[in-house]
C-alpha cells in the first residue's frame, strides 16, 4: 500500500455528467519523516525524564514551560507543580531573587556567552540548597531567541566539602606559617606551592622566588 494524500479541485460538469477532479500526492517519504521525528521526540522525552540532572524550559519571561521530575526532586515539589513557576521563584531571599531576575532580563537582551550560575535556592518543604545552573537559548528557525534551557545540579554538599577542604588547608597553614620549623608543600611536579617563613629565612629566598619554582631544581644537588 501507498500513502495517498488528496486534494480536491471541486466538480466539473461534462455533458452532463458531474465529474469529481482531485489531485493524488504520494507522501510516502513524508510518512516516513514523520514517524522518524515521532521517534526521535519519545528518545528525547525518555533521556529528558530519566536524567538525574534538574532540566528545565522557561520563556522569555523567564516563566517555566517545562520542568523534568529530576528538577521537580530537587526542588521539593510534585511532578508538574513546577510548571508556570518563574525562575527566580526558587531563590530562597529576596535580594537573590531580584539578582536573577535581573540576570535572566540581561542575559535575553543582550545574549552573552552562557556560563554557569549558581544560586541559593529553598526548597518547597524549607531546605536551603546551593545550585548550579547550565544554561543555553532556545531559538527558533529564524535565530531568534525564544527561551532558556537548563540543567539544574544540587550541588550543596560538594560546596561543603570544599568549605571543609578550604577551612583544613587554611588552619594548615597558619600552622606551617608559625611553626619554628621548615614547612613547604609541593605539587605533583614537585613545583613549590607554600613555604613559610623558617624556611625563607634559612634559605634567604624571597617567597615570590619560591613560590612556583622546581624543589629539585633549586634545591637538590645535581650529584645526589
């Protein structure tokens, strides 16, 4: 069988018979694209929905068109409350949310290069979280700019952890930094990363000298 598509051109009278003039299409290949696109959209619709990262549609004005239930996890809510939310509503104050919404304005008008932003956002049932937003434009055929798509990570416990990390290596250092003893540090190169004050005064190296420099360049012997 062939897919046929008809158009009719109306009646015509032809002595005295009315005959029925239509225009037959075969729109196989049509049919085919068709159903290649239809495909193609449940493929996305399931790597949309199964992602564990937040994605999310939003308009011009910044209101949500769609939200994928990893987003509506991360925010607390139930599948599809999200939708007709705006962006800056999950912002847990109100400076915040006027920064966005600001920067959402910004970013559709004057189109910069997308870069990754991060937020504070509170969630439906009063959690704090830390987020990371991916973002690009949506545009139509014509280049024009109809929207945002995001990929939203809740990223509040790598942020403590680098809290943690960054308060320990500081707490380090003052330690080195006082101690009566040599203290230095070095990168998996063996390029100098710290050195304090014992260690500058023995060696009568200033620390901009140091700092950067090769361990066994510097330091170490060409006969050992």
């Amino acid at each position: 069988d062939i897919p046929v598509e008809i158009n009719s051109g109306g009646t015509i009278n032809f002595k005295g018979t009315n005959i029925h003039i239509g225009v037959f299409r075969d729109i196989s290949e049509r049919r085919e694209s068709e159903k290649a696109l239809i495909e193609a959209e449940k493929k996305y619709r399931t790597l949309v929905n199964t992602s564990p990262f937040g994605i999310q549609l939003s308009n011009r004005e910044g209101k949500v068109l769609y939200s994928n239930p990893a987003h509506h996890a991360i925010q607390g809510y139930e599948d599809g409350d999200l939708t007709g939310k705006y962006v800056w509503d999950f912002v847990a104050d109100n400076e915040g949310k006027k920064k966005t919404k600001k920067y959402y304005e910004y970013i559709i008008e004057n189109q910069p290069a997308p870069k990754a932003y991060y937020n504070k956002d509170k969630t439906k049932d009063g959690r704090l979280i830390e987020t990371q937003i991916n973002w690009d434009y949506i545009r139509n055929i014509n280049g024009d700019v109809e929207g945002i798509i995001s990929v939203v990570n809740d990223v509040t416990e790598r942020k403590k952890a680098e809290k943690s990390l960054s308060e320990a290596e500081q707490r380090w250092r003052n330690i080195l930094t006082h101690t009566p003893q040599v203290g230095i540090s070095l990168d998996t190169k063996a390029r100098i990363t710290f050195a304090n004050e014992h260690f500058l005064k023995l060696t009568g190296w200033d620390r901009d000298e140091v700092i950067g420099s090769d361990w066994l360049d510097m330091f170490i012997p060409d006969e050992i």
